[in-house]
C-alpha cells in the first residue's frame, strides 16, 4: 500500500467515524459524498457524448438523502415519488432543447445516475434512523465496517495472492482469490461486530458468518459495477478525490449494492420479531 492511499484510508476512516456519531456531520458528509459521486458519474458519462443534466440530476441526487434526514416523507416512499418529479422536470427541460438527438439516452442516463448514486447511497441514513439513538449508530457502523473490511480484504489478498483473474473484461485487477478473501474478511468482521446488530433478533454465530459475507460479497459486486461504467467510459479512476484512491466514486462504490440490501433485509427481520 502506497503512503497516499495510507493517509488517505485515515482520513476517511477518521472522517467516518466522526460522521457516523455525529448527526450534523454525517448528514453533511452524505451530502457531499452524493454530490461528488453524481459529479463524477456525469463527468464519466459525458467521456460518451451523451446529452446528460448533470447539474439537475446533482440537485435532486442531493435533496433526496436531505428528506429523508429531515423525515420530510408526506407520502410513503416519498423518496420514489421525488424521482418521479424530478424525470418530469428533467423531460420538461429536454422538450426545450433545439437538439432532440439522443433524448432517451439523456434523460435515462440522467436518471439512472440519481437512482445508482443517489438513492442506493441514502440508504444509509435510512439505515441510520432505522432505530433510535446508538442502536442506529451500531446498525450502520456494522454494515459500514462489514463493507469496507471486505475491500481491504480483496486489496491485500488480491495483491498477495490472486493469481486467477475474475472478470478481466470488467476489470483486470480483480482476481477470484481476492473476491474469496473480499468475502472471508467480511464475514469474520461481522462476528467481531456483531454485538452492533439488535439483540433481540439473537443471531446465532453461524448466521452472523453468512450476513457477513453475502453482504461483503455484495460489496465487491458493487465495486464491479462501478468497474463496468469507468471501462465503458474508458476512465481508470473516476476522479482524484483522494491521492491513491481515486474518486468519491471509487470510495463508496461497493456501499452502493450493500446499503439497500441491508436496509431491507434488516427492515424484514425486525418486522418478523416485532
């Protein structure tokens, strides 16, 4: 490991951690982390000629983790119903444009990057006011250390190890030992942590094994297709947000796929106790 991808993994460890029992700075921290993933995500796309709404798509991206922050949900799954506003906005502003070439492709791109980005993301705070107080803080905390450990895991065991490439076309770098590692690392994580999960489901060890490691895996399936768009676009990092890391894309990449799922699978599991 580099010196700056060192300095640059304790700057973000340091920052989460203070973002994660801090309401303030976390929301503030979420924010800023959607609007650089979006800005990233624009700036790739645009590589392709595509006729995207970047600074739109970055407005609604940033209101949607605020409002659920701020519990400001008039309707269910308001959140969906905000997305839906925002595609009509943008369909607007596409019917007074001169150029009608390649509309579809703008106004999908546009919105996938808001629901990729944006919405997947947001699941975090959701995951945050899941429960009341320091119950919520340990419920991210777990999904947020099970996620990241599993991309220590595939970095320095893919570097150590891997032999075996896993899927070269999407990514060269990845190898099939560090993917295993990727899922092992997370799964003994999560039995570290797992007194961060709620008592009451009363896991039992092997369980806790499994969670770990689905979502570790879910992790790197995440990090794959954040692989897919950057080879796509013909970008190796999606931006120089940290020396050594690469973009705020390349950071929370693989939260992108485990936040949603954990969000629900938690949500589930809750609901079946109570």
């Amino acid at each position: 490991m580099s010196w700056s991808r060192l300095i640059s993994s304790i700057f973000m460890i340091t920052l989460t951690a203070s973002a994660v029992l801090n309401d303030f700075l976390f929301i503030l921290v979420v924010v800023l982390l959607t609007a650089g993933g979006l800005y990233e995500f624009f700036y790739m796309v645009r590589k392709k000629d595509v006729p995207i709404y970047s600074y739109t798509g970055i407005f609604i991206g940033v209101l949607i983790p605020v409002s659920i922050f701020t519990h400001f949900e008039p309707t269910k799954n308001w959140e969906l119903l905000f997305i839906v506003i925002g595609f009509l906005l943008i369909l607007l502003m596409q019917f007074a444009r001169k150029d009608n070439r390649h509309a579809i492709l703008g106004l999908s791109t546009t919105l996938f990057g808001v629901l990729y980005v944006s919405w997947f993301f947001s699941f975090l705070v959701k995951i945050r006011l899941m429960l009341p107080g320091i119950e919520g803080v340990k419920l991210l905390g777990f999904i947020l250390l099970v996620t990241k450990s599993s991309d220590i895991g595939a970095l320095l065991i893919g570097s150590s190890f891997g032999k075996h490439p896993l899927l070269p076309k999407v990514s060269p770098n990845k190898s099939i030992e560090g993917t295993l590692g990727a899922v092992l690392i997370a799964a003994c994580m999560a039995l570290l942590v797992r007194s961060f999960l709620p008592s009451i489901l009363n896991l039992p060890l092997w369980q806790v094994f499994f969670i770990g490691a689905f979502f570790g895996g879910l992790g790197q399936l995440g990090d794959l297709s954040e692989s897919l768009i950057k080879r796509d676009c013909g970008i190796k990092d999606s931006g120089k947000f940290l020396p050594g890391m690469g973009g705020v894309l390349d950071v929370i990449d693989s939260l992108l796929f485990s936040a949603p799922a954990f969000y629900l699978y938690m949500s589930s599991s809750l609901n079946t106790v109570h």
